[in-house]
C-alpha cells in the first residue's frame, strides 16, 4: 500500500512463518523471494527516512536484504524474532550509509542543562492525534536538518537510547538530546502552522 510513494508500515499483527526462515536457510529460490517481498513491506519505510527517492532506497533495502540473508544462515531460529532482528540490520546498514557520506560532518558541542532540554523535548509527535495524519509527518520529517532527522527517527521511531544514537552517529550524548528537542519544537510548530491553514480552508 503506497502512500504518495511510500510503503506504509507493517502493522504489528503481521507475522512472518517460520517454515519460510527454515527454507530461507536452506538457500530455497523461492523462499528467498518471499522473504524479499516480506522486507520490502517491512523495512522500505526505514529506507524512506533516509532517502527521499525510491531509486536510492531500494538499493539501501536490497543492500540490507544481502546481510540479513547471509546472517540469517548462523541464526536459532527457536524463539527468534525475526521483524526486531531484520530492523536493526536495516538500521546499521542505513547508519553505515548516512556516515559514509557524511565522512567530514562536523561535531556540535551543547551546552544546554538535561531539564531544559526535557522542557522542550516534551509533546512527542502523535501522527493520530492529528487531522493531518501520518503522511504529513513523513513530508515535515524530510524538512528537518539531516542530523536532526536522523536522531529523531532513532529515538521516536525506531526506539534508540540516547546514548546508543550517540555512538551510531559519533556525536556527544548532549547533541543527540538537543536534537531531538530541536526535531519535536520544530515538528509542533510546522504542524501547528498546517492545522491552521487547513482550519482556515473549511471555514
């Protein structure tokens, strides 16, 4: 299901069978593309938080389908959570990129104190809680500065720590934090601006 060229997301209801990871481990052609077909589903609205074409992130994906393949063959598949396990591979496979191109991106020191930046980092973005719903955060998330972007998609989306954001992208624990504070500010405040202009369009 595309959203102005875009996957939407798994719901959480979605189940991969087992017997097919078996198969896939056992080097099954056909197998091996239903897998592919599962991750496309699965993992493309990663892709598209780091891509803003569907070129660039299908070759991220099957990039990152390559590792999860060949990884999958030294997997227990006894108890194995295989969409948690697929996500993060997608995630260092798309962190990997991000820090290659950016081999010169600067460091940035903060020195804001850990309750101001809670005060502001408060209000998460709640997609159903607005009118404007899911595909409008997906376009205000490609406005924000690329490190911005990136923090806040690892810590509101994908569930990140701050201070593994911090070693995945080689910045200070503080300058994740502030990032995300600055993502959420910004994010309110575009979403605040798009209520009103759609408020002032049905009046």
């Amino acid at each position: 299901m595309h959203l102005n060229g875009r996957i939407r997301p798994l719901k959480n209801w979605m189940k991969i069978d087992p017997e097919l990871l078996v198969r896939c481990q056992k080097d099954e052609r056909k197998a091996v593309e239903q897998l592919y077909e599962f991750c496309f589903h699965l993992l493309m609205p990663s892709c598209f938080q780091y891509h803003k074409n569907e070129e660039d992130a299908r070759s991220s994906l099957n990039l990152g389908f390559v590792k999860i393949i060949k990884a999958l063959k030294k997997v227990e598949l006894e108890g194995f959570n295989f969409i948690a396990w697929s996500r993060r591979i997608m995630n260092n496979t798309l962190i990997d990129e991000y820090r290659k191109e950016k081999k010169h991106k600067s460091r940035q020191t903060i020195t804001d104190d850990d309750q101001q930046l809670e005060y502001y980092s408060e209000g998460v973005i709640n997609a159903s809680e607005s009118n404007l719903g899911e595909q409008n955060i997906l376009e205000l998330l490609d406005e924000l500065p690329e490190l911005t972007k990136n923090v806040f998609v690892l810590y509101v989306i994908e569930g990140y720590a701050h201070k593994e954001i911090a070693e995945i992208l080689g910045i200070a624990e503080g300058t994740s934090k502030w990032h995300l504070s600055s993502g959420r500010k910004t994010l309110r405040e575009k979403l605040e601006l798009l209520e009103m202009k759609a408020k002032k369009m049905v009046v």
